[in-house]
C-alpha cells in the first residue's frame, strides 16, 4: 500500500499497532472494565489527564473497612469529602482515582499501586465500566471522594472476574480529579 506521505504512512502504521494491542483482557490502566468492554478503534481519542495530589486529603490512598451490616441490594453513594470543583455529568471524561474491595475488606483493584501518580480516565455513559461506576460516578464535584456499594446487578453480576468471585457485592472508594470534555 502507497501513502502520500510519511505523517500518513506513520498514522496508519499508529493505528494498526493500537488494534494490534487490542486483545479480550476486560482490564486498562489497572481499572475493571464492563463485562466484554475493552479498548476499539472508536475509543482512541485524546484523554484528558491528571495527577495524584501531592498534597491535601486526595493525596492519599483510601482504605476500606469490612461492610458492616446487611448488604444492600441497591447502589448506596456516600460523600466521604464533598468536592467544589465542576460536577460529572454523563458523556464526559473524567479522571480518578479508586480503590475497590470485596465486602470483607479485602482489596482487588486499585489504581493508587497500578499507575501510582496517574488518574484513571473514562468517559461516563461509554458503557467501559461496570454501571455502578457509571451511575455512582455521576454528580460528584472535582475534588471529592466518595464511596459507592455496588451490588452484584450493576457490578460482574454472577461472572467471576479475576480476584471478584461471582455475586460479589463491590465497595468502591473514587476521587474525582479532574472532568473534562466527552469523546
């Protein structure tokens, strides 16, 4: 195949290699994506970009304790802090930071050890995460942290998933950092 020029030999050979990537893992970045989601040619857009804090109350990583009580059968959203910064709205990107744990405390995924100093980016509404993302995430305002107790139903449901076995209900602690424009 003959390219008109070398910019657009090496964009065609840039998104070849991005397919080629593409595998069936359902993780990116470290963050458990929706059953069956996973990076496609329509994904590739610039993301915006943010960093951990090196200081204030979202410097840190979270921890999450053992739920306590009965475990609820619907999404319950808590405001740990209550950001000031813009607010989330469905269809556009924004960055976090999370830390995921089983009801018994016990962490599966966090991207605080999987890309220390770096956010994670998605796009709300997308379908790339699991639903409880995409309804807790919702609302929250640049600069909180909130925990959210997502039920199997709008987590893996009754699909294990690496260190999720199936059914499991999921608590999830998210610091917005950054929103910015849909894809």
């Amino acid at each position: 195949m003959k390219f008109k020029s070398a910019s657009t030999a090496l964009a065609a050979a840039a998104v070849a290699l991005g397919l080629a990537a593409c595998g069936s893992s359902n993780k990116a970045g470290g963050v458990l994506l929706a059953p069956g989601a996973g990076p496609t040619a329509t994904t590739i857009v610039p993301a915006i970009t943010a960093a951990t804090p090196k200081t204030g109350p979202l410097s840190k990583e979270p921890t999450i304790a053992p739920l306590a009580g009965a475990v609820p059968t619907k999404l319950v959203e808590k405001n740990l802090i209550t950001g000031t910064g813009a607010t989330a709205a469905s269809g556009e990107q924004v960055a976090v930071n999370y830390v995921g744990a089983l009801t018994n405390g016990k962490v599966f995924d966090a991207s605080w050890k999987d890309t220390p100093g770096k956010a994670f980016v998605f796009t709300i509404g997308a379908g790339t995460v699991i639903p409880g993302w995409e309804d807790g995430v919702v609302g929250m305002k640049v600069g909180g942290r909130r925990e959210l107790i997502i039920p199997p139903s709008l987590g893996y449901g009754d699909t294990a998933e690496g260190k999720i076995p199936k059914d499991s209900t999921l608590i999830f602690i998210i610091d917005l950092l950054k929103v910015g424009p849909g894809t």
